[in-house]
C-alpha cells in the first residue's frame, strides 16, 4: 500500500474521531452563542475531511487495480460516515425554539443518547481503522528497513568485490610489467648474438685468410 495513502488515511481517521467527539459534545448544548460557535469548528474540520477523503481517492486511482479496489471500497464506508456525521451536523444547526420546553429536553436527551450511540459506534471503527493504519505503517517501515539492510550488504559486497578486481588488475599490471622486461632482456640478448655471429664469423673470415695466405707462400716461393 501506497505510504502517502496511508498518512491520508491516519489523518483523516484522527479527524473524524476528534469531530465524532465535537458533535456529541455540541449535541446536548443549548442553543445559543456557544453552539454556534461549536457547530463552526465541526464544519470546518468536516471541509478538512472532504478535502481528505479527494486525496485519499486520488491517490488510490494511482495504485495497481488489486490495491485500488480493495481502497476505493474503504473509500465509500469513509464516506458514508462523513456524510452520517454531515447529517448530523445539520441536525445541530436546526432551531428548536418553537418546541415546548419539555418536548425540547426530551427530544435533545433522545437526540443526545442516539447521538451518543452513533458517535461511540463511528468513534470505535476509527480507532480501529486508525490502529490499521498504524499497524501498516509499521509494517512498512520494518520492510523499509530490512530493505535499506539488504542494499547496505550489497553495497558491502560489491565494494568487497572491487577491491578484489582492483587487486587483480594491480596484479595484471605487475604480470605485463615483468613480460615488457623479459621482452626488452630477450631483445637484448637477441642484439648480442647477433653480434657474436659476425665477430665469429670475422675471425673465421680472417683466419681462413690466413691460411690462404700461408699456403700460397709455401707453395709458390
């Protein structure tokens, strides 16, 4: 799940927990300054939650089509509770000042205990939903972290592993080093008998010479 998601979703469950508690605060207030002043609080924090639940399914139309069916259907129970809690809302708005005095007390205690029912039962699944979310997000963060262990050991690894192809190619270069070496020795020794072959074969040159030299006088004088 989309960890953006989720942040929208702790948000908006501690939203509508925290204006769940409001409305049925307001609830059993008599009219008047206070109410009033009470009522716009909560319908602020319901606008806060709107704008929650289009990011919420603007994020989830992102998602792969296996996740975002599963948050799109969150989506409209978030909805049909905000929109319980709209309703409800709305019936705090409305004035009761043409009722008796006694039908007032009873139908605000009446509206004051369903009120309480329904704020308990909406408070009880956003602590719920809310206590998911914290489970995913720490589930997440626990992936998070194994992740960011597994890439530290490659990274570990693959550092292991250049220094070792480092070491290799310094070994390389001291292997071609020493053939350049042996190569200039071989030349060198190739020069010098070369040069052996012509003195040799001067001396033979010359003592052959020699002898000629020799016999010619030994024969004709």
């Amino acid at each position: 799940m989309s960890l953006v998601y989720e942040g929208y979703e702790r948000q908006y469950c501690e939203l509508s927990a925290n204006l769940s508690r409001k409305c049925n605060s307001a609830a059993v207030l008599p009219d008047g300054e206070k109410k009033k002043q009470e009522v716009s609080v909560i319908q602020a924090g319901l606008d806060d939650a709107d704008v929650l639940i289009r990011k919420m399914d603007l994020e989830a139309r992102s998602l792969q089509p296996s996740v975002k069916a599963t948050l799109l259907a969150k989506l409209r129970e978030y909805k049909s509770d905000l929109n319980k809690l709209k309703r409800e809302v709305k019936k705090l708005t409305m004035p009761n000042s043409n009722q008796p005095a006694h039908e007032d007390l009873e139908s605000g205690m009446a509206g004051a205990h369903e009120a309480n029912a329904n704020q308990r039962d909406r408070l009880t699944m956003s602590t719920e939903r809310l206590n998911q979310s914290s489970d995913r997000i720490r589930e997440s963060r626990r992936t998070a972290l194994e992740t960011e262990e597994l890439g530290v050991s490659i990274l570990e690894d693959l550092q292991q592993q250049r220094e070792t192809l480092l070491h290799s190619h310094k070994k390389l270069y001291d292997v071609d080093s020493a053939i350049d070496r042996s190569k200039k020795v071989l030349t060198s020794m190739s020069r010098r008998i070369s040069r052996n072959k012509w003195i040799v074969g001067a001396v033979i040159a010359a003592l052959i010479l020699a002898i000629i030299v020799v016999m010619y006088f030994k024969f004709f004088h």
